[in-house]
C-alpha cells in the first residue's frame, strides 16, 4: 500500500467500502436481471412481487434494508437476503483492495474483476446458467 496519512487511509477505506456497497446493490440488480433476460442499464429499479418503481429512499444499500425491516415500502414482501448479501460482500471486497493494494491501478483491475465475477454468481444462482458477458471485460 502507498505511504498515506492515517487519516487519509481512513477516509479512503471508508469510501471504498461505501462504494462497495452501492456497486453491490447495483451488481445484484443486474445479475438478476441479466438471469432473466432483462436489461440491466434501461428501466428503473422496482420491486419483484409488485412492480412498484422504487424511490431514491429505497435504494440506499444497507441503511433502507434496516429501516424498512428487510421488506418492501409498498407491499411488505421480504427482500432477498441475496441483495443484503451482495451488498456486504461488495463492500468488503472493495475495502480489502485498498488495504492490500492501495489506490493502484491493479487494485481498480481487480476490482472490476471482483464485479463482474459478483454479476455472473448472482445470474447463475438464479439461472443455473454462467452467462459469458460480463466477463468479455474482465
């Protein structure tokens, strides 16, 4: 890791996980949707069992999971664990990067790895199927 300040690391190592988490709600998303054959750049973000568009309260990771109790605003549907998951999972990855390997440009390559290998788990477990796609870029 580079020579760094302590406070800057701390800075840092916050953000990366904070950009996990929101990379990992978003790589969820997508690898759900890449199972099912939708788009995953076009349409807005919505709930599973009642279609309702989800608003920007919905989809901070983490903290909207807690505060509405793992389950949906409009419906009351649990929210799958996977998403949770994901999430968590995002984040640490993201935050060990930056700690083994600082802000390199191989930490920014093995992050990207990290999503795309996030977005083919999440499809294959609902597909049953490893779609090539997302990792033409890695």
């Amino acid at each position: 890791m580079t020579d760094l300040t302590p406070l800057l690391t701390i800075y840092i190592a916050v953000l990366s996980a904070v950009l996990g988490l929101f990379l990992g709600s978003f790589l969820c998303c997508a690898g759900i949707r890449l199972a099912r054959g939708e788009s995953f750049i076009k349409g807005r973000s919505h709930c599973d069992s009642c279609g309702h568009v989800l608003g920007a309260r919905d989809l901070v990771p983490l903290a909207s999971f807690l505060f509405l109790k793992g389950r949906c605003r409009y419906c009351g549907v649990k929210i799958p664990k996977i998403t949770i998951i994901t999430e968590l999972l995002t984040a640490a990855a993201f935050l060990t990067l930056f700690l083994h390997f600082g802000l390199t440009a191989l930490s920014v390559r093995y992050a990207l790895l990290v999503c795309a290998l996030i977005v083919v788990s999440i499809a294959d477990l609902h597909s049953l199927e490893i779609p090539h796609g997302p990792l033409v870029f890695a």
